[in-house]
C-alpha cells in the first residue's frame, strides 16, 4: 500500500463532523448506525456542558453538579473524547475553578480529580 492509497483511505472514512473533535472511541466509528450514534453524542454533551453550567449557576454541587459530572464521565467512557479541543480546555478549567472554590465540600473536590485525571490523560 503506497502512500496515495492510504490518503484516499482517509478521504473515504474520514467524517467532516469528526474533524475537530479530540478523540473518538474507534468501536464507535464503525457501527453500521454511526450517524444516529453521532447525533446522540452531540445532543447529550450539549446536555450535559449546560447543565453542568447552570447547576454552578445556581450552587448545586450535590446532587446536580455531581451527577451531571458522572454523566460527562460516563459519556467519555462510551464515546471517548467526543468533543472539540476548546470544549476540552473550558472543562478542565471549570473543574479547577470548582476545586479552588472557598467552603468547597472534600466529596466534590474528589468528584473533580476524578474526572480531571480522566481529561488529563
């Protein structure tokens, strides 16, 4: 296999949508119903950065804080890391911001090294 072959390969497998995300899970990428996979992924991690956003709006670390960020951890656990660069950095810097936050409770701050060695890895 040359390597023409190889970049029409990649021409013919590669997604537009995927381009800019970090990390797809491969076992995801060739399910026979990958659009239907795909379009669930965005919707739910549109899901889960809003309300993890508003649940810090409104000081609910327990329970919504700490389920939305189970949520987000088990959305890297199916899809891996289904999501752009910037999305990436904005909750790396949440979770730190979370963890400096005055009067924090000691379950939330291990809830948030949880999920930061996740998107640190």
């Amino acid at each position: 296999m040359n390597l023409d072959s190889n970049d029409d390969y990649k021409e013919k497998y590669s997604d537009p949508d995927l381009v800019n995300l970090q990390h797809v899970n491969d076992m995801v990428k060739f399910l026979p119903n990958f659009s239907k996979i795909k379009a669930n992924a965005f919707q739910d991690f549109e899901e889960i950065k809003r309300n993890l956003f508003e649940s810090l709006a409104i000081n609910e670390y327990r329970p919504g804080f700490a389920h939305w960020t189970n949520a987000l951890n088990i959305f890297i656990w199916e899809y891996g890391l289904f999501f752009t660069k910037e999305d990436h950095i904005r909750l790396i810097k949440l979770y730190i911001e979370v963890m400096i936050t005055p009067n924090i409770d000691f379950p939330i701050i291990v809830i948030c090294l949880e999920i930061l060695e996740k998107l640190l890895k």
